[in-house]
C-alpha cells in the first residue's frame, strides 16, 4: 500500500484527500486528539483494508465521522435526546452509539453490530470535500492496538510510511 503525505489544511490538498478516499484509499487525517486511518464507510472494500493494516479484529466497530447532523439521520434512527446532544456539543469531539439504520452501513463498519457511533468534529471540511461519511478506527493510525499515539505529523508519516509500503 502506498503512502502519500497530503498536508491536511491548505484548502486544495483536502480535495486530495477526498479524491483518494472516494477512489476506496485509506487517508491519515487529523481529528481533535490523534491521526485517525480512515475510509469511505460505505466502501466494505475500504474499511477491510482499515481492518487489515491495523490487525484490528473484524467485529469492533469503527467511529463514522460526518460533516452535518442531518446526515447521522441517513446512517440511524436519532432520538430527541440524540438531537438535543447533538445540537450542544457538534461539531466536537462528543461520540453518539445510535441504532443502525437497515443497509445504511456495510457490516463490516459496524463490525456486524446493529448500532453506529457518529461524531462530527474538525474531520468536517474532509467530509464535506469528499461528500461521504467517513471511517475510522478510533486509536491513532499508524499503532496497533496496544501502541501510544504518535505526538506530531511528521512522525505519524513516518511510521505511515514504514508499516503501510
């Protein structure tokens, strides 16, 4: 798997990053604590790959970062108090479980569960750019499940770089 570095936030490079997620890529991104491996979350393609470069076993779920509200209503059923939450603490870091709408995620997002966590947080313009919902598997991108979060970008790229050629 090749590894390109996009700087994340000229405004030009998001469509970059957009472009090779809507392509069934994996994208290293930002969000408000580590760098985040992602994929189109309709793509089960591309969210294997997530499942596969991490090690991460089949059935944990992964979070689904959206750029709006009204787009958790296309992927759950979003109760008042969901709206409610939802309206006080979005865009932020807050994660919402929500029952799954049928067929609105492969299994394999969900990892076969019949509930989706939504966030909405600086991942929008990505979102918003690319006109998916996004994936991601909520440790940082380039550890395995038990490693620490890389501290800068430059050291996320080159753990990228090593694990992921």
């Amino acid at each position: 798997m090749q590894t390109t570095l996009i700087n994340y936030f000229p405004e030009y490079t998001v469509g970059n990053g957009a472009a090779l997620l809507q392509a069934g890529r994996l994208v290293a991104f930002p969000t408000e604590t580590v760098y985040g491996l992602g994929a189109d979350a309709r793509n089960a393609a591309a969210v294997a790959q997530i499942y596969q470069v991490k090690g991460r076993p089949s059935d944990n779920p992964l979070i689904v970062h959206i750029a709006e509200e009204w787009q958790a209503e296309e992927l759950a059923e979003v109760s008042p108090l969901a709206r409610r939450l939802m309206t006080a603490f979005w865009p932020g870091p807050l994660t919402l479980v929500l029952p799954l709408r049928p067929g609105a995620l492969p299994a394999v997002t969900t990892g076969g569960l019949n509930t989706v966590g939504c966030v909405c947080q600086p991942t929008r313009q990505l979102c918003n750019c690319c006109g998916k919902p996004l994936c991601r598997w909520p440790r940082p991108a380039p550890t395995s499940p038990a490693g620490p979060a890389p501290p800068r970008p430059s050291t996320c790229l080159r753990i990228c770089r090593a694990k992921f050629r």
